[in-house]
C-alpha cells in the first residue's frame, strides 16, 4: 500500500501561539498591536484566534486595577481616592440633586421655652 502524499493547503504555517501567553501580555495592559508584534504575526491572527483570551487578560487587568484603587481609597484612607470612587462607582456628585428649601417644605419646627431664652 501507498501513503497518500500530504496536499500543500498553501499559505504561511500556523503560528505556535500559546492561549495563556496572550491572556498573560493582555492582562499587562498590552494592545493587539503590541501582542502581534511581540509574536511577529499580523494583528487580525490575534483578534481572530484569541479573542477570548484576550477578553479574559483585559478583565484580568481591570480587576486587579479595582482592587488597587479599593485599597488605597479603604485601607491607605485616601480622601481623593474615596471621593472619586463614590462619584464613579456610586454615581455620586458633589454638585446635589435637590434644592435646599425642598427639604424644608415638609418640616415644622417648634422651639422649647428654654430654647427661646437663649
């Protein structure tokens, strides 16, 4: 029996990309770009056949940037930290949503004699 010979699909060989090792350059920051270069392929391999590992490496990253961010605002007592976390995460502003005499409107004050003589 004869072996059959292997058919040249043509086109360059694949490229012996590890999943882990773009998931890892993502979580560093780094852009397709950069992740193309340093595997000396084109960028639409990258976003083609590691998408999600790149997804994963980029929410890797985010999470470990939050949790720094926590800490120096919780653990540091950061007070530019805490209020730009709260304007951030919490929708907050210094800028108020209500006006001053709405809060009012409601309320009926009774002085004390005692209060009165001060």
């Amino acid at each position: 029996m004869s072996e059959k010979p292997v058919k040249n699909k043509g086109g360059r060989p694949k490229a012996n990309i590890k999943h882990k090792d773009v998931e890892k350059l993502a979580s560093y920051g780094c852009t397709l770009n950069e992740i193309a270069d340093y595997f000396s392929v084109d960028v639409n391999t990258i976003r083609r056949r590691f998408k999600k590992d790149v997804t994963k490496g980029k929410v890797g990253v985010k999470i470990r940037l939050r949790k720094a961010q926590l800490a120096t605002a919780i653990e540091d007592k950061n007070p530019t930290m805490q209020i730009w976390l709260g304007k951030n995460m919490l929708n907050q502003s210094d800028t108020g949503t209500f006006e001053e005499d709405e809060l009012l409107d409601d309320v009926e004050f009774e002085l004390d004699e005692g209060e009165q003589n001060e």
